[in-house]
C-alpha cells in the first residue's frame, strides 16, 4: 500500500544493524520482507567501536526522547541485555 501510494522510486526499506544480536538477526527476515514488498532495502551498519564510544550519549538522548531517566531501571534501552 505504501509503495503504490509513495511510488516504487520513494519507498525503501530501511535495516540497521547496530551490533545488537537480536537485531542483526532479524535483518535476514526484513531483507525477505522487503523483496516480496519490491522494495529495495538499505542496510545501514555502524561498527560496534563506534558505537561503543556513541552508547552513552545516545543513552542520554533517548532518553530526554522518551521522558525517563538514565536511572530508570525499566525503560527503553539498546542493548545486549534488553528486553526491548
């Protein structure tokens, strides 16, 4: 629906792969998604160092985007260990 309504050059699929297992395997079933949705995908990868020296202030950030705080035990986190 999106497609037909954006047009084919408009509508992508976007993967991200943040070194986080739970969301790298889950790039092999999106890509499959998005080919029977004949929409091409974009894979965007972030090397862990990078990410890794990004973690706290992106920690930092979503959390003012979700009004919690770093010290909030059960809230919104990317990480190895989260439930989210």
């Amino acid at each position: 629906m999106y497609r037909d309504l954006f047009g084919p050059e408009n509508y992508y699929i976007e993967l991200q792969d943040h070194a986080i297992s739970r969301q790298t395997e889950s790039i092999p079933s999106s890509s499959k998604i998005a080919s029977r949705a004949q929409a091409p995908d974009h894979l965007h990868q972030r090397r862990p160092v990078l990410w890794t020296a990004d973690a706290d202030a992106h920690d930092v950030l979503l959390c003012i985007g979700t009004g919690s705080l770093v010290s909030d035990t059960n809230r919104l986190k990317y990480d190895e260990t989260s439930s989210t």
